[in-house]
C-alpha cells in the first residue's frame, strides 16, 4: 500500500503531460512570448503555482510574469497565460474575470490552466474565440458548454497540483505520531458555523499571495507538509490541503465547501488515491447572535450578500459595455460603409475620368494612325512608282544585257577571224622565208639590186620599160 499512492501520482501527473490540447496550446502561446499571471490566495494556490512551474520546466519555458489585481493588469500584452485554481466564484471571487474581460475587450488571447467555474463564464462566451480554457472537473466543462462556449475552446485537464515532483517532499516521509489533524475552512467558503477548538485554517497563514517563484512556493509548502506528516489522517474541506496530504501518502478525509469544487475534483481524480474518501456534511443550524462563531458566520454572510451585490453590479456594468461595445461596433461598421461608398464612388469617378482621358488618347492614337495610312498610301504610290521605274530599268538592263551578250559574240566571231588571219599571216610568214631563202629569191635581189646601182641601174630600168611595153 505504502508505494500505491505514488503509483497514482506518477499516473495523474503522467496524465498531464500526455494531454496534447494542453501542450499544444503551452507551446502556441510560448511561441508567441505570452506572459504569465499567476494565481494568487492562500498557500493551495502556491501548490498549483509549484506544478505549473514544474510542468512549464519540462515544455523549456521560463516565462516573464506580470503581477496585480487591478482591472488592467493584463493590458499591453497579446497573449496571457492565467494560472489555474478556483478563482470564478460568484459571489466569493471575480478579480479574474474583470481582468480577463478587460483583456480580451482589446483583443488579446487567453489561456486559463485548469480552473473551476461557478456562476461565472458566460462573460467569455462573446469572446470564445481569444479563450481555451482548462477545467479540471467535469462540472465546470458542462456548465461552461450550458452557457454557449463552443467545445473546440474547452478541454478537461487534472489540477496542476498534481503535476509537483515527488522531490519537492522528499526527506518528510515518516509515520504520523498523532491521530488526527482538521484543517478547516475559516473564510468565505468555508460552510461550518463552529469549528472544533484544535482546528487550524493552515493556509490562511499565507493569504492573498501571488505565487510567482518556485522557492516562494516551496519553502512554506514543505513546511505544512512537514507539520501534515506529523499526523496519520488529515480532515478538511481546503481542496489542496487535501491534495497536499494525498501526494505525500496520508489519509485524507474529505468535507464540501461552499460550492461543488472539492465533490467534483474528488469525482474525477482524488478518488483514485486509495487513502481519500468524501464525505459530505450538511449545514449546521446555528444559534444567530450568539457567540464569537456566529458573529464571524454573520460577517461571512454579510461579506457574501455584498460580493454578490457587487458581482450583479459588475455583471450588469460588463452587460452595458458590451453593449456599448456592440453599438461602437455597429457605429464603426457603419462608418466603414460610408467610407467604403464614398471610396467606392470616388473609385467610379476616377474610372469615369481615367475612361474620358482613355478616349480622348484613343482619338489622338486614331487620328495619329489616319495620319500614318495617309503618309503610307502616299509611300505607297512612290513605291509603286519606283518599282514600275525599277522593271523599266530592269527591262533596260535586260536589253543592255542581251546587247552585251551580241557584242560578245561578234567579238568571239571576230576573235575566232583574227586567229585565222594571225595563222594565214603565219603561214604568209612562213612561205615568205621560204621565198627568202630559196636561191630564185636570192637571184631576184641581186637582179633588183642591179637596178639600184647609180647610172648604170637607171640605163638598164629605162631598157626595161622599153622591153616591157
């Protein structure tokens, strides 16, 4: 029995780590440099701070913090991660849901890590899409489906303080020396009248913080855990008091608070530890007026009759606002159709202008064109004209051509003569040096020559002639 417990711890927080929707939607908004707003309240909120510190180690994300309870706390960032716990409560706690409003009224995007909601949620709706939310039982998904949350927005998940290492305790574990130890409820949802005299209301001890760091968390968490393990059974209605003593092996006897937060986390996880058990109370029926217990139950209702008074009139208030949200929407809508007629009109009118220059430019294009068809007839007729002139020369030079070509042929035919000439002169030549060398021709020049001789040549060609007639 001594190691189931940690059995189902390893389980629960192996659950967690495994949930994809909440990994994936860690790692979008690390992505995106998303900051984060830790919860803050009594020392159960620190035990939720421990886990989503632990399981934002294992993602590798250290993000940056912001801090505050005023309305615009989250303001001047696009992206917020909200630490989980029970803060939506109406009537008890509505911190959160101004500030988340506030929020996503700029447009921002908001993550909430696992939460319990009562009587608050339908705030969200109208801006389903910004928020995914967390819950870490069953009756807070239902009711925010009721309320119009689309389900894609919406996831179930256990309490991040189920995902603290087992480390964080180590060096505690002991045997209980003292039987029992009650740790109830003293605030506003606590819902008994009288508490037994040796009870304590641990967590209050370190109320209204905002768990930020681990070592903040750690050093007075290891201390109730020390003072816890001192005991064999602890009996409570604080949620994570209870859980507290679960992780760390003790018995744990279970009573409602004001609201079904401590049934319906017990339904969908506590129950699996072997050593917790519900166990539910019905309302003391005290003495009004009398005593210190019923002065402080008095206060409590007072201060619940006046948070309730002050929730209706926030929600009344958030209800104005998103309706003069709606109608500055329907003034913006309207205004972006003026503007977008009178951007539409005066598009049309420079359309109608750009169309009147278009024309005009088109009538100068087609006189320019008529002016170039002019020129190209006129080109035209010179061209025809040139190319009528080009076949008359062509005939010309045709003709000149067949002329050459009959030149050239009577020069052949007179080239072909000349060489017959040359060889009948050669042949003239050659016979005339026959003649020359011949002895009749060498007689003729000795008979010619005698002829030429002074007086004597004169008597004999005057004899010549004489004979010759």
């Amino acid at each position: 029995m001594a190691d189931t417990y940690k059995n189902v711890r390893k389980a629960i927080r192996a659950e967690i780590r495994e949930n994809s929707a909440l990994v994936a939607c860690v790692q979008h908004f690390k992505e995106n440099n998303a900051v984060f707003f830790p919860g803050y309240g009594n020392l159960g909120d620190g035990l939720i701070a421990l886990g989503t510190l632990d399981f934002f180690k294992e993602m590798e994300w250290a993000p940056s913090c912001i801090y505050g309870h005023h309305k615009e706390a989250f303001l001047g960032h696009s992206h917020v991660v909200l630490g989980g716990g029970g803060g939506w409560v109406k009537g008890l706690w509505f911190h959160y849901s101004e500030q988340a409003v506030a929020f996503l009224q700029g447009g921002g995007q908001l993550l909430i890590l696992p939460t319990s909601f009562a009587g608050l949620g339908a705030e969200l709706v109208p801006y389903a899409e910004q928020v995914t939310i967390f819950c870490r039982e069953r009756q807070s998904y239902e009711e925010l489906l009721r309320l119009g949350m689309p389900e894609s927005r919406i996831f179930l998940c256990p309490d991040m303080a189920f995902y603290t290492k087992e480390e964080h305790f180590s060096g505690l574990e002991e045997e209980g020396q003292y039987p029992v130890l009650q740790i109830l409820r003293r605030d506003e949802e606590g819902i008994r009248k009288n508490h037994p005299r040796d009870s304590v209301d641990l967590p209050l001890l370190f109320n209204d913080v905002q768990w930020a760091e681990e070592a903040q968390c750690l050093g007075p968490l290891r201390a109730v855990a020390g003072l816890i393990n001192q005991f064999e059974c602890v009996e409570t209605d604080r949620l994570h008091m209870a859980v507290l003593a679960a992780l760390i092996g003790r018995t744990v006897r279970l009573e409602p608070s004001s609201y079904f937060k401590i049934k319906a986390i017990f339904d969908y996880t506590l129950h699996r530890f072997p050593k917790v058990s519900f166990h539910d109370r019905l309302p003391e029926a005290g003495s009004a007026g009398h005593g210190e217990a019923s002065e402080v139950q008095q206060l409590q209702e007072t201060i619940k009759k006046l948070n309730l008074e002050r929730q209706e009139e926030w929600e009344r208030l958030t209800a104005v606002l998103q309706q003069n949200d709606s109608l500055l929407a329907d003034k913006d809508n309207l205004q972006d159709q003026v503007q977008n007629l009178s951007e539409q009109e005066a598009s049309e009118r420079r359309q109608k202008e750009e169309f009147a220059e278009h024309v005009r430019s088109l009538e100068h294009e087609m006189a320019d064109l008529k002016n170039e068809a002019l020129h190209l007839q006129r080109g035209e007729v010179g061209l025809k004209n040139d190319i009528l002139n080009l076949k008359h020369e062509a005939v010309r030079l045709e003709d000149e051509k067949l002329r050459l070509k009959q030149a050239m042929v009577q020069m052949e035919n007179e080239q072909f003569r000349l060489k017959h000439e040359m060889t009948d002169l050669r042949l003239a030549v050659a016979d005339l040096e026959k003649i020359r060398s011949s002895r009749l021709h060498r007689l003729g020049e000795w008979y010619y020559g005698i002829f030429r001789v002074p007086v004597f040549g004169f008597f004999l060609r005057i004899l010549r002639r004489v004979f010759v007639r």
